[in-house]
C-alpha cells in the first residue's frame, strides 16, 4: 500500500482558529482582541513552525523545559517578539532554566515550586508572569491546586514569594463537559482579581471563549496530529 505524509496547511488552519475565535468571542458579547491565541507548538519541530513565525504568529506554547531549550533559541534569533509560555508541569530543580527561558509560566501549582521561582527570579533578574494551575475536576492524579484553596495560594505567592501571578489556567477532566470547569475558573480568577484566564484547547476553544478565557492554548487544530 502506498503511504504519504499529509502537510496540513498550518496557516491556513491558524486563519480558521482565530476566525473561530473571534467569532465566539463576538457572539458572547466580548470585545474584539479580547482573547489572545497560544499556539502550541509541544513536539512539532521548528521547520513545521516557522511557516507560523512568517505570517506573524508570536505566542507560543510549550509543555517541557528541555524541548524548548533545543528548539527555541534559534527560531527567537530569527523572528523578533516571540513570546514562550510554560504549560506543562515544571520541577522545582528546573526553575531556573524555565525563567530564563520563558516568559510566562502557566504551572504553578505548589509552595515548593513558588519558592524556587521566587529564588529563581532573584537570581537571573527575570520576573516572567506566573498562572496558578487550578485543578478544577480535582482529579487525583492531575497538576494543580484545588478550586478551595486557590485564594490562598494566590495570596501566598503574591504576598509572601512577592510572584507576578495575573492569572489561572486549567486543563478540564477528559471525560466530562468543559463548560463548568471553564466557568469555575473564571469565577475564581475575578473572586482574586486577575485577569488572565488560560483555558481551552482545540476541542473546546470556543466554549472557553465564551465563558471568559483571555487565553486559549490551541495545537492538533493547527498542526494536525501530533507525533507521539
Ligand atoms: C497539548 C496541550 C494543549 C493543546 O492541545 P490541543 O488539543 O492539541 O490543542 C493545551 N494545553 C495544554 C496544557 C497542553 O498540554
């Protein structure tokens, strides 16, 4: 059997994404430019993204420290304005490589991982955002601080680790209706009086823009599969 590799047009799709976006946005009453798209670009390589950096896309997503060390200093060498965003779960022992990479960690989630960003920023003198992960399913085996005690955590990292947190994400329970988890979020954003609401991927991005997200975080509906 003959096998090809299919080449989705990744700037056709990034149109049709932020179409979508806009629309969903619109038709729930939200001001245009009121959500901001993060490609995610975890496990895709930098020739499958530069296409992107062309036509003038500039945040991006990644889940790991050690893949965007490799794939990212060359293409931010080339294409001014870039903006990295940590989302996927970070080591305390990998604080230091990640605020000096990035310029917004969406993964705080833990005391532990507060203080060593905290020392982190002193040291390197970068102060990259910070989104507290919020595990609005509490599900047992995902990131994230519980809905309950979110409040405080914010507080803590403020008040006493002196972080610049604007915001939360969340990443949904699989198997269950986004639409509440989506709604919580952006309850307890306001509740503590940030802005930044990161939540929808490309199964679900116009919900969460509906519901309040300033950030969706959309992969696979631009890039296509990805490898595993
Ligand atoms: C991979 C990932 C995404 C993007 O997922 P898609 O379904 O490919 O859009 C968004 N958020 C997080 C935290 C991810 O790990």
């Amino acid at each position: 059997m003959e096998t090809f590799k299919f080449e989705p047009d990744v700037v056709e799709n990034l149109g049709l994404v932020k179409a979508s976006i806009d629309r969903a946005a619109a038709e729930a009453g939200r001001p245009a430019g009121a959500v901001n798209l993060t490609v995610v670009s975890k496990r895709f390589e930098g020739t499958q993204i530069e296409p992107l950096l062309v036509a003038g896309q500039r945040v991006f997503g990644e889940n790991r420290v050690q893949e965007a060390q490799q794939k990212w200093p060359v293409l931010r060498a080339r294409f001014e304005g870039c903006q990295l965003r940590l989302i996927g779960p970070l080591q305390s022992n990998k604080a230091l490589e990640a605020v000096t990479l990035f310029d917004v960690i969406e993964t705080l989630d833990r005391p532990k991982l507060a203080a060593a960003l905290a020392r982190a920023m002193e040291k390197s003198g970068r102060r990259p955002e910070c989104l507290v992960q919020v595990n609005t399913g509490e599900e047992s085996q995902k990131a994230g601080i519980a809905p309950t005690e979110a409040h405080a955590f914010i507080q803590q990292c403020l008040v006493e680790y002196q972080l610049p947190v604007t915001g939360l994400m969340c990443i949904p329970p699989v198997n269950e209706p986004p639409a509440p988890h989506f709604s919580l979020l952006h309850k307890l954003a306001e509740e503590s009086g940030l802005s930044v609401v990161s939540m929808g991927m490309s199964s679900d991005y116009e919900i969460a823009c509906q519901l309040g997200a300033s950030h969706v975080r959309v992969g696979s509906a631009i890039f296509g599969v990805r490898p595993a």
